[in-house]
C-alpha cells in the first residue's frame, strides 16, 4: 500500500487554498488600486478643467463688460485694462491645454482661444469709434461682439459637455469592474466553500476515525485488556501511532508478569535510600554540634594563650631564667595548636554560598590534612605529603576544598581499615600552565566499581557505616569551580585526581605586621565588655602594657551606663552576650548616640560563622577580630582604632 503523508495531505490542499486566495487578493488588489489611481486622477483633471472653465467664462464676461461700460461713459485707460484682461484670458488658456486633456476639448479650448481673439478685436474697434464720436459704428460693432460671445457660450457648454461625458465613461466602466469583483468574489466563496467540504470529508476518514479506533483500543488496555490492539493498515502518521500503540501494548503484556517484583525492588530501594538520608542527617547534626563545641573552647583558650603570652613577654623584659621562658613558649604554642585545631572545625562547620578567595594550594591542603592526621597516626596509617614546592594560588572557596579533602581522605582511610594492614595515604599536589593538579593515592582494597562512585548514595559499606554522599559531594564542590575530579585503581588501591583552574594570577597582599611592644603615646581610655571575668581582665591587663587606660563592664547593659557618664577613646566588645543587650545591640546604641565611636569599635568574637557570615557583619564595616587572637593582631588593630580611625578587620 503506497505511503501517503496526512500532514502533507492537509497541507497541499490548505496550502492550494492559500494560493487561490492569494491570487485573487493581489489581482483585487492591484485592480482596486487602478481604479483609485484613475478616479484620482480624473477628480484631479476635471476639478481643474472645471476651475479654468469658470476662470474663462468670468474672464470673458469681465472682458464684454468693460465694453458696455464704455457707452455709458468712456475709459482712457481702457486699452490698457482691457490688454491686461486679455493677457490673462491667454495664460488660463494656455495652461488649460497643458493639462491631461482629450483632443476633443483640446480642439474646444483652442476655438474659444481663436474667438475670443477675435472678440478682443471687435472691443478694440468698438472703443476706437466712441472715440471718434462714431456710436452708430460702435453699435453695429458690438453686435458682432455679442454675435462671438454667443459662439464663445456654445464653446464653452461644448467644453463642459465633453468632461459630464468623460466622467460618465469613467462611472460606468467602474460599475462594470465591481460587477466583476462581485463575481469573482462569489466564485471564491463558492471554492472555499467546496474546500471546505473536502477538508472535512478527508479530515473524519483519514484522521477522526483511526484516532476513534486507538482511542477504543486505549481504553481496553487501561481496563487490563493487554490484548487489544488498534486495527489500522497504513503507513501514514496514524499508522505509525497505531503501530507503536500496538508495540506498546505487547511490551505492557510482557512486562506486566514481573512489575509486582519490580515494585518490591523499588520499594526496598527506597527504604535504602531513606535510611541514607537519616544518616546525612545526623552527620548535619553532628556537624553543628561540633560548630558549637569548638566555639565554646575559643574563650578559655584565649585565656590561656593571652595570659602566657603575657607571661613570656614579661619573662624576656625582666630577663627570667631561660627555662622559664622556653616553658611559657611551650605552653603558648601547644595553646596555638589548640587554637588552629578549633579553627579549622569551625571552618569546616560552616555552611554558606560559595565565596572564592586567593589561596595557596599547599596551605589549603595541608589545613585539611591537620584535622585528621593525629587520627591516622594512632590508627597506623601514614600520611605522605609531596608538595609543589612552588604553592602557587588559585581562586577557590577554602571551606569547600578543605571538606573535598576531608572527603577524599576519609574515603581512603576506610579503605585501609578494610584491608586490615597498616597503610599509606600519599597527597600530590602540581602547578601546571592554568591549572592545579591535587592526587590522592592510597594502598586499603580499591575501587569496586569506579565509574560509579560519584553517583549519589552509591557505597559499598554496610549499613550505617556510610552514607554514599561523601564521593557526590566532591563531584559537585569541584564541578562547582569549573574543575574535574576522576577516580580509578592503581598498583596499590584507590587513586583519585582533582585538576582545578587557577584563575587570574594576583597575589593577595600580604600586609606586614606592626611590633606589638610599641605603646600608644597619648593616654587613651578604653572600655572592654566580655561576659566572661576572666577575658576582661586579659585585654584589661594587655591593654594597660599598651600605656591605655581601660575599664572592664560584664555586659551591653552596663556598658551603655557607663557610657552615658563617661567618655572613652576606644569600645572593645564581645558579640554575643547574655542579657538584653548584646554586642552588635551595643554597637548600634553607639551609632544613634555616640556615632564617633562607631570608628573606634572593635569586636572580639569565638562565634567563627557569626563573624563572617552573619547578616550585621555581611554590611558592617566595624572593625573586628577573631577569638583566640595573637596579641600583636590585638596591638595592632587598636593602634589603628586610636590613631586614625581605620576600619581593621
């Protein structure tokens, strides 16, 4: 059976009526608009003709009557009004017979030209013997004047005449057009009219009719007749339909014997997955308790990292026992380790848009490695760290890399529990032309499937030791940055490699610190609020070997008294504070009521994710510094706060 296209069917005959259409419009069209053109015209050419006309007559009739006037009383400037009179009776004619006029009123207005010459004669004479005193002369003259005015009259309703007639030729062949038009337009109609027809004899057979026949044979397979099929022998669009209906309706039968097991796997699948998702759930919780642990420990750790600082300065000034000193440093830098430790927690708790900054490669690496690595060692794995050792800097987000580390690095010690032996975990890390390289090599059981292991929940731990989500998230922070991240085996385990571009080569500034021994010359007053006795007392005592006169308050509250009695150079604050008035609420008192203090605040806070991405301080400018600090951080931004009024963060 031939092949033959509905959609080309019902186009072909649209597209005929189309072009019928078409057709018939352009030639209307085009007929309408000779019509309109020749009407312009004709209106043009008799609305001047007709003006000139009466132009002539009026000329004339002035021209007879200055002749009369003459026998009733006789003009000397009649030669020269009647010469006048003529000359312009000539131009009227001669522009008459430039216009787009017929040789019938040509031969018309060229016979009044000829006449009214002749009567410019007669008037001439007829002047000529009033002046002589000959009026009986005068009267046979202006009877042959009157004589060719009549003929001029004759001419002139011949002229007329002649364009009634041109207007009437013209009326009826454009009564004529429209009777075509009419006739034309009735013919159309009557076309459309059968196309019409056509259209929906062709449109029930070839169209409603098979789509009645799937939609019976639809209606059969939802009510589970599996075995209905739509009986259509074509090979047009609608047999196409029926035929993949058809296929469609074997493959349901088919299918249908093992969907209950289909759905029973998916069900468990489900489950898995929900279970997955409790986990990374209590991973999250995990994580924000963890946040809130560390923040607790920033402040005893500025205690005691402040008062050993202080401590071993005061040794060296007073030249203690060497012992002593190396002792106070000891205490200090264990207490900096500390205070690294609970940094990078706090960093890694965070959670918030990404933010791209300028860092070193090997820092940023190496920070994520500090958060494991004593874990690793008392569990026999050995971290082995090969460097670039240029470190160049790329444009990353640091939270985000340092958890894709951790990721990675978790990952392979998991799999090195899992083969039972002690092992090593090996980090690279490469600078090439405009990209990094980062390489993760360990020696546990390998990958299982390594195509998969960035797929979502996807993980060959056993239940509740994994939540599949670790390897994604990776995937997703890396190609977050325009990077790539792939996964294979090698002689030993798993290797996993990270290439990220480097961005645009600017080295952040690297700002050089002032010598905190240096005191404030002036003597300044200072007031310090913390919630906690003992870290006013530590920025009190630091404060007053800076030469500064400080005083201590324990809340917001107290801190607005004392202000409204007493005036103060400096404001060092904590944030968050118990009571109804906290650090930023102080800080905002200080706005409305002492605004030129609002350049001589300073924030001292252990709340890491309140200090960088907390609404006040994404649009503040105050200056501010994080707990625990290092006391020439601490010198140096309150020299800056007393000597100009510099924002300091």
């Amino acid at each position: 059976m031939p092949s033959v296209s509905i959609s080309k069917l019902f186009l072909s005959l649209l597209a005929i009526t189309f072009l019928v259409v078409v057709a018939f419009s352009i030639r209307f069209t085009f007929k309408f608009a000779g019509f309109s053109a020749e009407a312009s015209q004709l209106a043009e050419s008799l609305h001047d003709t007709s003006a000139l006309s009466l132009e002539l007559d009026d000329q004339l009739n002035g021209q007879i009557n200055l002749v009369y006037q003459q026998f009733e009383h006789l003009d000397k400037d009649f030669s020269a009004r009647f010469s006048a009179m003529n000359f312009s009776l000539g131009k009227k004619q001669t522009r008459y017979l430039k216009l787009d006029i017929g040789s019938a009123e040509r031969l018309t207005v060229e016979s009044i030209k000829s006449l009214q010459s002749e009567l410019g004669v007669e008037a001439r004479q007829i002047y000529f013997q009033l002046q002589n005193g000959n009026r009986s002369g005068a009267v046979l003259r202006l009877r042959r004047m009157q004589n060719l005015q009549e003929k001029i009259d004759a001419e002139l309703a011949r002229l007329n005449a002649l364009q009634t007639g041109k207007l009437r030729r013209v009326q009826q062949q454009l009564n004529e057009s429209i009777r075509t038009i009419n006739r034309a337009i009735l013919g159309l109609g009557a076309g459309l009219l059968v196309s019409l027809m056509v259209f929906t004899v062709l449109l029930r057979r070839r169209v409603l009719q098979p789509l009645a026949m799937i939609l019976e044979a639809t209606n059969k397979v939802r009510d589970g007749d599996f075995a209905a099929r739509a009986q259509i022998d074509r090979r047009d669009e609608l047999g196409q339909l029926a035929k993949g209906f058809n296929f469609m309706a074997e493959s349901l039968a088919e299918s249908y014997a093992s969907l209950e097991s289909k759905v029973e796997e998916r069900t468990r699948q489900l489950q898995e997955v929900q279970g997955q998702l409790v986990q990374a759930e209590k991973m999250s919780a995990v994580g924000r308790m963890l946040s809130g642990v560390a923040h607790e420990l920033n402040n005893p750790l500025t205690v005691i990292m402040g008062h050993t600082d202080l401590a071993r300065r005061r040794l060296v000034v007073s030249d203690a026992n060497e012992k002593e000193i190396k002792f106070m440093t000891m205490l200090h830098e264990q207490g900096d380790r500390c205070r690294k430790i609970v940094a990078n927690l706090l960093q890694f708790a965070r959670q918030e848009k990404p933010h791209l900054e300028r860092v070193r490669l090997n820092d940023i690496v190496e920070q994520a490695l500090q958060l494991r690595e004593y874990e690793m060692t008392t569990r026999n794995i050995k971290l082995v760290r090969e460097y670039d050792p240029t470190n160049p800097f790329f444009a990353v987000d640091p939270n985000k890399i340092v958890q894709v580390v951790l990721n990675l690095i978790n990952n392979a010690h998991d799999a090195i529990r899992d083969a039972g032996r002690p092992g090593t975990i090996r980090v690279r890390t490469f600078a090439e032309q405009d990209t990094v390289r980062l390489e993760f090599l360990d020696n546990g059981t390998g990958l299982r499937e390594p195509e998969r292991v960035f797929d979502p929940f996807y993980t060959t731990k056993e239940v509740g030791h994994g939540t599949g989500l670790g390897l994604s998230v990776c995937y997703g922070i890396v190609e977050e940055h325009n990077g790539s991240i792939t996964a294979g085996n090698w002689e030993q385990g798993a290797r996993f490699v990270i290439v990220l571009p480097i961005g645009p080569e600017v080295v952040p500034s690297d700002p050089r610190q002032e010598p905190a021994s240096t005191k404030v010359v002036s003597k300044k007053k200072a007031l310090v609020i913390d919630d906690e006795e003992l870290l006013v007392d530590l920025q009190t005592t630091f404060l007053s070997d800076l030469g500064i006169a400080p005083h201590g308050v324990n809340s917001g509250t107290e801190a607005i008294a004392y202000l409204q009695q007493n005036k103060v150079d400096i404001i060092i604050s904590d944030v968050r504070m118990p009571g109804a008035v906290d650090g930023i609420q102080l800080y905002e008192w200080v706005a409305r009521n002492r605004p030129e203090l609002t350049s001589h605040f300073l924030f001292v806070s252990g709340d890491m994710i309140g200090m960088h991405a907390g609404e006040f301080f994404l649009k503040s400018t105050a200056a501010r510094i994080q707990k625990p600090f290092e006391w020439d951080d601490y010198a140096r931004i309150v020299r800056q706060l007393l000597g100009n009024g510099d924002s300091a963060i």
